[in-house]
C-alpha cells in the first residue's frame, strides 16, 4: 500500500488555495503572447490548458489541443531567472549633500513570499548555478529567499530539450520544496523540504492506483527519449581551440544579438550604470542584463577586447560549456534547449560542439 | 556661474524630434533651471545666430541654404548634437538618393518645379561638420535628450547606447516575434534606445534607431530570405527611415531593385 500522494485535477485549485491562505503570491505559467510565460496567477483555469508546443532551431510555436492537462510543454523563454536576477534595478543612490559630500543610500525592494508552480528540472539546476554565482548578493539573496518552488517533472520535452543528457531533468532532482508528476487525471506529488512536507500534508491527497504508478514510470521513461544529446567533447580543452575554422562559420551565421545569453536560465552577466536626476543632485545606480554578446561586455578602458561576433561566440561557448566547469564544478548548460529555439537565426550550439568534440578523438 | 546656453535648430524634418523637448513636461521647467535656451523656434525663441554651448540639431541637409545653415551653426556652437533619423542618416527624405530620379521626381509632384530648389541628395549633419554627439532614432525621445544634457552638465561624455533592441525586449520580458510568429523583425540589428517600444505591442522593430554595434545586417537579411520575403520587402526593412546608414544601406542594397523608372507611372504604396 502505498502513501496518499495523488491529487486530482479537479482538486488542484486547493493547492493555489492553500498557497495563498499560507500568504504567497503565486506566480504560474500561461499563456501570453503565443508563449508560456511565468505571470501571477489567482487561479487553476489560467494555467495553459491543453496547450502543447513545437520548438525547433528559431522557431517556437503554441499548439491549443482538446487535452486535460496543464503542463504538456517544455518550457518558455523565462522562468526563474527573472524573478531572482532582476533584467533592471536600481542597486543604491547617492545624494549630494549641501557641503560637497555624497550620502549613499541602499536601495532594496523586499519581495513577497512567492510560489512559484510548474518549475522544471533544468531550471531548478540552474538557479542552483546562480545561487552559487550571487552567493552574497542581497539584492539576488532577498528575492530568492522568497521562493518556494513547486516543480511538474516534464512530460513533453521538445524537440530542441537536451536535459537528459546533461543529467538535470526531465524530472526534476533537487531544490524543490514539492515536485508533481501531471497524469491524464491528476498529480502525484512529492516534498522536497519540511515547507513542501506541510504543505503536502494539508492536500487532499488519495493513494495512487497502480495503473497511476505505472504511467508515472511510462511517462518519465518516454521524456528521457530525448532527440537532442549533449555531444562528447573535453570542456578544459574547449578554450584551447580558439582557431578552430568553426568559429568563424559561427560568426557569419550569428546575429550577436544575445537573445541565447538572454534566455538562458544560467548566464549571469550584467553592466552598472549612473542614472543622474536632471538637477544633478540624485543618481541612482543601475544594473541590467548584459550579454558577452554586446560590445560593452568587453570594454575596459578604452579598449574592446572583443570587437567581433567570433571571438563573442567564443566566448560564450567556452565559457559555458568549458571553463564554467573550473568555475563553478559543471557546466553552465542545463540542458534547456532555449539558445537554440530562441535564436533568431535559429544556430544550435550543439552542432558547434560536436565539431569541437571531433578534434579531441582525433 | 553662468548657465550654458543651449539652441535647438531645424532643417529638412517634420518637426518630430523637437517634441521630445516639448513634451518633456514638469521637466521642461527644470531644465530651464539648468540651461538658458537661446534658440528654438517651436518653443518660441528666436536667436538663429546665437552663440551657444550645446546645439541640438533636428533635420537633414536638403538645400543648398541648409548647407550654409549648418556651417554657421557650427562655428556658433561648442557642443553639437544631432537629433534624429534625419539629423544622424539622412532620414525618410534620403530615400530619393536611391533611384537617381531626382529631377523627374520633382518635376512629377510639384505644379511649379522652378521654385524648388533642392540637392539630389539628402545627407545627415555629419556629412558636412563636426558632430560630437548623435541621438538616433524617429523620434528621439526625452530620456535620450536629458540623459545627454545630464553627462554634459557633469562634464562627462554622454554615454551611446549602442545595445541592439534585442537585449531590451528580453530585459522587458517581450516575447520574439520572430521566433513566435516569423515575423522579419529589425531588432536584432538596430540599436536600443526606444525601449523595445514596437515588439512591446507585438509588432516587429522596422528600425528607426537606426543599426546598432556590429550590425550583422547581411546575416539578418539572409534571414528575411528564408522567412519567405522576397528581396524587395527584404530591401525595404532596411532602406526606410535609415536607408543612408552604411550598415543598413549595404544590405539593403544587395536586395533592392530600382522599379521608378517613370516616377510617375503609379503610386507605389503597398
């Protein structure tokens, strides 16, 4: 016999109930603007309801079907990253004072305890790479301590998904307060922490049948199934092959336009700028995302040490995929799949790599 | 301590630019704290040959006088800046340098042609003097303006925003056109500035800010190609508000092809 953990669908609207009578805010994907987007959410009938998707190489598509379910895509071109890694805030300002001086002030804006429901695996592991990354940053620190995260392992990877190979989905692992599996009737759900174990504990869950549990295990067999596989390649020797002939077809097929770095759950960077007020006694200070794409990611007095589209692929790619290792103990890539689906040219990094992965067999 | 004099002037444009100081607001008033505006004929003010410390300048150079015109501006000015499209490339009205058509063109739309006394080609400021700083776009909005009298009120050189529109629609969260809907969208080629105003309301970037840091025009227009645009529409994504823009004019004119030969045989609208 085995321990209640099954929710049914009719009965998911207790869980957002109970979210928000415990006082979060609970932000959920929907559909918005022929994507899936994480917006707040007030109740179950605003989840993407039958929605599937298509994702290809610059090209991602919403399909409306007759289906139950709530959570048959992969993904959309955000989901944490957003709301723990603000794309513009001000960090403090400083004020002139009548002798001369500056008084600085610090600028944080508290969040509210936030639930976050339909996180997937491959975003779970990479806001664990961004907390490792901001570790210490109080303006990062705030917004991710408001989390809770409720993860749905994913059942409809794309085409453009790779995360079984990268070994952070399609369930999801770890950093998750709870995890449900969607099911053609409902949810099993799992507790990922003492907060997920309480919140379980209030559902009103059933025993899952056994024909439950065994299209639990078809479901997950079948989401491994991925068509994408990261490819085999050494990432320490990635940034000794700066004149690798790939690079610069790279560079004639890409934009530069860092959508890929935009969109993706790991890359961090960002630039700080003055914001003075007109009457020049007030400015505030300001970061945004940035991407090694821009031309000022790389400005340092005077200089711009990559003032091409080939060496900011370079960049990007070992960095990502080879020194991020040295870094931060892995790569910078979850397996996602959005570099690839929101590239506007639609280039597929993997390709690049496999190439690279050729020249160490050699 | 004397405030620095400011003048804002007009050549071949539709007046638009000059609203981004006029619809500046409360911030008007403040900024008439900071600087004595000498010159500027839609606010009012009338000093054309006024010596001043910064020069906005709005507008193409379309006639001979203007050539003039902007000489002496210069030689009046510490600091100029050009604002707009049609200041920093040529603008809307540059679109006739392409067909060489000039003379027949005129002849076509105006009743009395002799009156018209106009260059064949338009050209931005730049092409004639010295230009310290270009605010790009159509319109210009007030940010940019402020955030340029800002920089030079500290004594620092305004910051040139050169990101792509790209960077700013992912920071405002907007979803790609392009890659949602295959809409050929300037974005990944044209410089911020406006806020990702256009894919903000789901419509595609046409680029009036005109291209941005490494614009990979080429590669963009390759891709228009295979989203189905035939060269034409290709040559007008980039040959419309910034059609004199070298990144934009080369691709463009890879794909454009000259149909006037009789000016006057139809409208062209589409």
């Amino acid at each position: 016999m085995s321990a209640a953990d099954f929710l049914p669908r009719s009965s998911l609207s207790s869980l957002i109930d109970l979210l928000q009578q415990q006082g979060y805010r609970v932000v959920g994907p929907q559909v918005i603007d022929g994507a899936i987007l994480y917006r707040p959410l007030q109740q179950a009938d605003q989840l993407p309801a039958g929605i599937e998707q298509i994702q290809q190489p610059g090209q991602y598509r919403l399909i409306r079907t007759q289906g139950p379910r709530l959570f048959s895509w992969a993904n959309g071109p955000q989901a944490l990253k957003p709301l723990t890694f603000a794309p513009r805030e001000t960090l403090w300002r400083s004020h002139l004072q009548a002798d001369g001086s500056l008084r600085f002030e610090e600028v944080i804006e508290t969040t509210e305890p936030t639930a976050v429901l339909g996180v997937r695996g491959c975003d779970l592991a990479a806001l664990s790479l961004q907390d490792q990354h901001f570790s210490g940053d109080p303006y990062y620190q705030q917004r991710r301590d408001s989390l809770l995260l409720i993860a749905v392992d994913c059942s409809h990877p794309a085409d453009t998904c790779f995360c079984a190979s990268t070994g952070d989905g399609p369930d999801a692992r770890a950093g998750y307060d709870l995890a449900l599996v969607e099911l053609d009737d409902g949810y099993r759900i799992r507790a990922g922490s003492p907060k997920g174990q309480s919140l379980m504990d209030n559902l009103p869950l059933d025993a899952a049948t056994p024909e439950q549990q065994q299209q639990t295990d078809e479901q997950h067999q079948k989401a491994c199934q991925q068509q994408r596989h990261l490819p085999a390649f050494e990432p320490s020797r990635l940034i000794h092959q700066g004149q690798h002939p790939i690079w610069d077809s790279l560079a004639e097929a890409c934009l530069s336009c860092g959508n890929c770095t935009s969109v993706c759950p790991s890359c961090f960077c960002f630039s700080e700028s003055e914001v003075p007020e007109l009457d020049g006694t007030t400015s505030g200070h300001q970061r945004q995302w940035d991407s090694c794409f821009s031309e000022g990611h790389s400005y340092i007095h005077g200089h711009r040490f990559r003032p091409d589209t080939k060496s900011r692929y370079r960049q990007w790619l070992t960095h990502k995929f080879g020194s991020w290792v040295e870094q931060y103990g892995r790569s910078g890539c979850t397996g996602c799949g959005r570099c690839i689906s929101w590239c506007p040219v639609g280039i597929d990094p993997l390709e690049a790599l496999t190439e690279l992965g050729r020249e160490d067999v050699e | 301590m004397a405030k620095p004099r400011i003048a804002v002037h007009k050549f071949s444009s539709c007046d638009g630019c000059q609203l981004a100081f006029l619809n500046l607001g409360e911030a008007l008033l403040q900024l008439n704290e900071q600087v004595e505006i000498l010159h500027f004929l839609e606010a009012g003010m009338s000093d054309v040959s006024a010596d001043v410390d910064i020069a906005f300048v709005e507008g193409s150079l379309s006639t001979p006088d203007e050539l003039e015109r902007i000489r002496q501006v210069r030689a009046n000015s510490q600091y100029l800046i050009t604002i707009g499209a049609c200041a920093t490339s040529g603008g809307l009205q540059a679109l006739r340098n392409l067909d060489g058509h000039h003379d027949e063109w005129r002849d076509a739309i105006y009743a009395q042609p002799e009156f018209i006394h106009t260059l064949k080609n338009v050209v931005p400021i730049a092409s004639e003097v010295k230009v310290d700083l270009e605010l790009w776009g159509c319109p210009v909005n007030s940010v940019q303006i402020l955030a340029a009298v800002r920089a030079l009120l500290f004594g620092v050189a305004p910051v040139d925003d050169r990101d792509r529109v790209c960077l700013e629609c992912k920071r405002q969260q907007t979803v790609c056109v392009m890659v949602t809907q295959g809409t050929p969208c300037m974005g990944p080629v044209t410089r911020t500035g406006c806020g990702a105003l256009c894919p903000r309301f789901g419509r595609d970037c046409y680029g009036c800010y005109g291209p941005s840091e490494t614009a990979q025009s080429e590669t963009l227009a390759r891709r228009f190609a295979g989203l189905s645009l035939v060269p034409d529409a290709i040559a007008r994504r980039f040959l419309l508000i910034n059609s004199q823009a070298p990144a934009f004019l080369q691709a463009g004119g890879v794909f454009y092809r000259s149909g006037a030969e009789d000016p006057r045989a139809g409208d062209q609208d589409d």
